[in-house]
C-alpha cells in the first residue's frame, strides 16, 4: 500500500465515524416530529367525532350493513 492510500483509508474512516455518530441523533428528531404528527391526527379526529357524531354513526352503519352477492343479472333470474 502507497501512503496516499494509507491516508485515503484513514480519512474515510473518520468520515464515516463521525458521519454515524449523527444518525442516533437524527433517527431521535424524526421520532420526534413523527410523535408530534401522530399526536396532532388524533386531536383532528377527535375533533371531528365531536362536531359530527351522528355522521360518525351512519359511517359505522354503513360498513356493517352486509352486502348482496351476485350479479344484478342473477339476482334478477
């Protein structure tokens, strides 16, 4: 190995050291701001049952009626 690759590798690897020591740091304030998105879609859907809760009702109802099997052709026949 020649010196300047020597040095190559040395100065690589302390970039990628101090390139890895950041990323705790940068995966806490994604948490952080994806907490913070989390926290804010609850209080928007608490705030929409609360101004809409019969609407909130139909919605359920509508999910649970069962639905028809088959074609409107062969419920016809």
């Amino acid at each position: 190995m020649t010196t300047t690759t020597i040095l190559t590798v040395i100065a690589s690897a302390i970039l990628i050291i101090q390139s890895s020591a950041r990323i705790p740091a940068a995966l806490a304030e994604l948490f952080r701001a994806c907490q913070q998105v989390i926290i804010a879609a609850r209080e928007l859907k608490g705030t929409a049952q609360q101004r809409n809760p019969a609407r909130r009702d139909e919605c359920i109802h509508d999910t649970a009626a069962p639905r028809r099997r088959g074609s409107r052709r062969q419920r016809s026949r």
